[in-house]
C-alpha cells in the first residue's frame, strides 16, 4: 500500500546559524521530500488559508497566539479520508515546543484507528519536544513510532540520518 508524507513548513524568513535569510523550500519540506523519494510515498502539504507571515518576528507572535489560544486554523485543501494509507509521515517545525496548530486541524479531520505515524519534526534545539505523545492523544487508535528530530538549519546535509531512519 503507497505511504504518505504529511507535513507542514513554511518558507520565507527564518533564522539560520545566527542570522535571518529568506528561503524558498521549508526544512520540513526538504526532508519531506527525501522521505518519499526514499519510500514512493506521496506527498501532501498542509496549508492554511491564512498564511503566517513572511517576516519572522510577525510569524513568531501570530504562531504564538494560535498556540495560547489554541487556535485551528482552517486548511486551504485536506484529503477526503486516509483510506489509501495505512502509514503516514506526519512532518512539522517544531513551534514553541509543540506543532503548529494548523496540524492540530489537520489531524482531527480523519479515524486514525488501525493507522501508523511516523512523526518527523525540524527544529533549532528543542527536537521534539513532547509532540508524540501530543500526537498520540490527537490520533486514537493510531499506533504512533518513534519520532525524528532534524535541527532546521542543518537539513541539507540530514539526507543519510533521515535516510536510515526511514
Ligand atoms: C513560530 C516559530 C516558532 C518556533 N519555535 C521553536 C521552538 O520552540 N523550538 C525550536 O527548537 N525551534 C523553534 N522554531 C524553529 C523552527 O522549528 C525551525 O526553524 C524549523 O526548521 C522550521 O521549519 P520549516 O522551515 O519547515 O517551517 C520556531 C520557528 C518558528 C517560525
């Protein structure tokens, strides 16, 4: 059965090895991509109908709202159900040690039951954080594996750890 590599990124301004550059490609959206050219899974891109902003103080306080409030933000496009899959790539950036909630739309739209997660998340120190178990309270009945954490700014070079983790 085809895998598929859910995630979320955002390109724009970021903040790499102590400055602000602006990219064209998210780093969750770089290792997404090694994730299906590696496994044949298809690709699909969580987005918001609102964007965060391009400039990166902005998007940090926006990000920051939605995750005190706990905001859903709505989706421009989802998937009719998961039916096709029976295992998912969930990606995301970890934002102030939790996923963005655009994620958290994203999730509870679907029956996780009888599915695997293989949860991936780029970041600048804070890997993880907690978010398997947040995914595992999100998605009941979803068997949910051991995540990767892939530090955002060095993604370039992450093509073998996420290779082998695959
Ligand atoms: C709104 C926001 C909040 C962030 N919060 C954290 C954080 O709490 N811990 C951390 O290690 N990195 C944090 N970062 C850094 C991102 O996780 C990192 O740059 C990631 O690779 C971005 O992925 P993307 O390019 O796919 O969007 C944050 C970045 C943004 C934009």
């Amino acid at each position: 059965m085809i895998k598929l590599v859910a995630f979320y990124s955002r390109a724009d301004e970021n903040y790499f090895d102590g400055a602000y550059r602006y990219i064209e490609v998210g780093n969750t959206e770089k290792a997404a991509k090694i994730i299906a050219a590696s496994t044949g899974a298809k690709l699909f891109k969580i987005e918001q109908v609102q964007p965060y902003a391009a400039d990166y103080q902005t998007c940090i306080d926006q990000a920051k709202r939605d995750l005190q409030t706990k905001a859903r933000p709505a989706l421009s496009r989802t998937l009719p159900s998961l039916d096709d899959y029976d295992e998912i790539y969930l990606g995301y950036p970890n934002y102030w040690g939790d996923m963005p909630m655009a994620v958290y739309t994203f999730l509870e739209a679907f029956d996780w039951n009888g599915k695997t997660i293989h949860p991936f998340c780029t970041h600048e120190g804070s890997g993880l954080s907690d978010t398997e178990r947040k995914i595992q309270q999100t998605c009941k009945g979803a068997s949910v594996s051991k995540g990767l954490a892939i530090q955002g700014s060095k993604v370039d070079s992450a093509a073998s750890l996420v290779e082998s983790w695959v």
